[in-house]
C-alpha cells in the first residue's frame, strides 16, 4: 500500500483541482483567512488561502505579468504605483523591473501572507527588498480612499470576492480608485474565469464601466485558477491600453508586446456571454 497526500480546492461546487503533496510547509490561520503552503509534485511550492489557490512557483509568472506589464506598458511614463491585495509580493516583483518608476506602495489587509511569502515564496517576494517599496497593512478600500489625484497606475490583486475581498469588486470603491489616479491614470483588476466565475466577472465589468471613460477585458493562462482561463478588466481615463506605447523593456517569460495586443482579442464566446456589444 502506499500513502499519498493531496491538496485539493473545490474550484466550484462541482468542480476540483488537486495537485499530490510532497510537503506540509505551513499552516496557520492569521486574523483574516486560513494560509495554507504546501510543497507539490507538479506545481512546486502552493499557497492557498481559506482553500483556494493565490500562487504556485510553476505558473505564478503569467498572472503577475499580466497584471503589471499590460497597464505599466500602456502608459506613457508611468511613475507612482499602488499595489491593493498581492501580499504575496509576485505583482510588486513585476513592477520593480521598471526602473524609472519612483514609488510603488502595496497595500494589504493580512500582514500573515506577507511574512509567510517571505519565508516560503523568496523568489516570489523578493521585490518587497527594493528599497522604492512601502508595504503597508490596510484595508485598501480605506487607503485608496485617502488619496486623491496621485498615481500613475493603480493594480487591484485581490482574492476572490468573499469576504474581506467583496467590497474590492464593487463601485465606491472604483470611484475611490478613479479619484486617486491621476488624469491620465489607469485602473487594471483580476477578474475571474469566464467559465467558472461568468458573474463576478460580468459585474465586475459593468461595474468598473460605471466609473472609467473605457474599459477593457483582457486575459491570459493561469493553469491552477479556475478552468486556466483567467481575465483581467482595466480602465483607463485616458489612453488605449490595448496596445503597448512602449516595447517590452523588462525581462519576461509570459508577456511581451504582441502578447500584450493578442490578450485584448478576446474569444467570441466571452463577448457574448459577457454581454458586450
Ligand atoms: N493572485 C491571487 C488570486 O487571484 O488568487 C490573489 C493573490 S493575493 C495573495 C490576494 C490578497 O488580497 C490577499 O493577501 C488578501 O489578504 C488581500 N486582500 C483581500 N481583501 C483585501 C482588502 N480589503 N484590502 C487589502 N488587501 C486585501
């Protein structure tokens, strides 16, 4: 007989994905959510929070590309940054490439997955040493609303909208977003799966179109979310974002510029059941 070990996430309720574990690193619980870091077979080291998987070290690279290099390449000259969510630090990673970027702030509510980032997911969390880096442990729904005609870019890198996340996909808080970018600004958000998650992402977009000029919804592979297809929705005041202003200046394995142009190209199928005209 042999004995094996699985994480499992219920993607939804009749769907999982399990992935065999070699190593139980870490498990706790912090104030807000249960952190789970477990050593994997497949997808090396995994983090999941309350059951659902944030980042794993073989595929973390196309979400974090995605959510930094699309909005950073769309703008001109992009130079103050805000993080909400992304304790895991991936997004801060991408962003600091970028050299001629002054500030970048990361705001997250539980200072726990940022300490257990730090002690599982070094390659991951290695951004947070660049010395342009201020973490802060907020509420960001309360932070970016302090702010007002500031940043470049804002990027919202949020766990699902349960809980301490529901109000991170809801109209005051895009507002507050749009107040605190400045008149060029733009907006990027993870925006779920069209095939597991077809509500959020649809509010989401409704949404978001409420409160910014214009809206797109971009996507890209992310194996171990939900169904591996996975979208991003990012509003502008100013600029087509859908093509990049600049080639691609930093070192990447997932983005570059013409994956930039093709993940604004979005599927027949996602159109429609997004409802877009
Ligand atoms: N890429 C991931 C995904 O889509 O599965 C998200 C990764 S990141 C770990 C999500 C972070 O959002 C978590 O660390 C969580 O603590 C943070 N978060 C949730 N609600 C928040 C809020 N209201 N303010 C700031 N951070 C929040």
């Amino acid at each position: 007989m042999s004995l094996e070990l699985w994480f499992t996430e219920e993607q939804t309720k009749n769907l999982r994905i399990s992935c065999r574990v070699k190593e139980v690193l870490y498990h706790g619980r912090s104030k807000y959510q249960e952190i789970v870091v477990v050593d994997t077979y497949e997808y090396g080291r995994l983090m999941a929070l309350d059951g659902a998987i944030q980042i794993t070290e073989k595929d973390e690279f196309t979400y974090h590309e995605m959510m930094a290099h699309v909005p950073l390449h769309a703008h001109p000259f992009p130079r103050r940054v805000l993080v909400i969510g992304g304790g895991d630090g991936g997004t801060v990673r991408e962003v600091v490439k970028h050299q001629d970027i002054g500030s970048i702030e990361l705001v997250d509510i539980d200072e726990d997955v940022i300490r257990v980032s730090k002690e599982f997911f070094p390659t991951v969390s290695v951004g947070f040493s660049d010395k342009r880096v201020t973490v802060k442990v907020e509420d960001g729904v309360k932070y970016v609303s302090t702010k007002k005609d500031y940043y470049d870019i804002v990027i919202v890198d949020s766990t699902d909208p349960v809980d301490i996340a529901k109000v991170l996909f809801e109209v005051p808080f895009y507002r507050s977003i749009y107040e605190a970018l400045r008149e060029d600004g733009i907006f990027v958000a993870q925006t779920e799966s069209p095939f597991c998650e077809l509500d959020i992402l649809r509010e989401a977009y409704g949404n978001i179109k409420r409160v910014f000029e214009s809206v797109w919804i971009y996507w890209g592979v992310m194996p171990t979310y939900p169904s591996g297809m996975w979208t991003y929705t990012i509003g502008s005041k100013k600029y087509d974002v859908s093509v990049p202003r600049r080639a691609c200046s930093v070192e990447t394995r997932y983005y570059n510029s013409d994956v930039h142009k093709a993940a604004f190209v979005l599927p027949p199928f996602v159109r429609e059941w997004v409802g877009m005209e």
